[in-house]
C-alpha cells in the first residue's frame, strides 16, 4: 500500500498513477460480466476516460464525471440502465481508491 500523501494527490498524474490505473480496473472488473457490457464499456471509454478524481479529505474520494455522460455514452435518455450501472461505478473507483490507499476496504 503507498504512503498516501493528500498534497501530492493534486499532482495525482505525476505520483499516484498506478494506483489510479487500479482502481478504475478493479472497478471495471467488479462490474464485468454483472452488467450490459456494452453498456459498461461505453460508460468506462467514453465518459470515465474525462472523469477526473479528487481526494476530499478524511479518507474520502470524489469522482467528477464531464458533462453529459449519457450523450458522451451514445445512449438515450431512456435508458435506465445507464444511470445505475454509471453510479454504481462511480462509487466502486471512489471506494476502491480509498482502499488503495489504505481508508478503508472494498465491497
């Protein structure tokens, strides 16, 4: 586990990319072969390589995703899957990034 460091996560690109590589992975493997993969691999190519997270403070994580996710993704506004396979995600990177660097443990 790394020695997390809340300043230079602000240069998270420079000291923490592996661990970010992970998280997003390990996200994405949670979710594969349990949801529409098409769905998720829209989701994860279109919406989640713009995504951007931040570190929050007391061992919490934030992911802000680029405007539009659903028109980024290719789906309809109808499409009900795509909010619930989106947040479920969104919060499995941000607990597996606090798990990475040791907050807290995964689902």
């Amino acid at each position: 586990m790394p020695q997390f460091d809340p300043e230079k996560f602000e240069e998270k690109y420079v000291y923490y990319l592996e661990e970010l590589e992970t998280a997003y992975r390990n996200a994405y493997n949670q979710l594969h072969g349990r949801v529409d993969s098409s769905l998720l691999k829209a989701i994860d190519r279109q919406v989640f390589n713009e995504s951007e997270p931040f570190y929050e403070g007391d061992g919490e994580f934030r992911l802000e995703l680029p405007e539009n996710p659903r028109e980024r993704a290719g789906v309809g506004p109808d499409n009900e899957a795509f909010e619930r396979v989106l947040t479920e995600y969104k919060e499995r990177v941000e607990n597996e990034l606090a798990a990475i660097f040791g907050f807290e443990k995964t689902d």
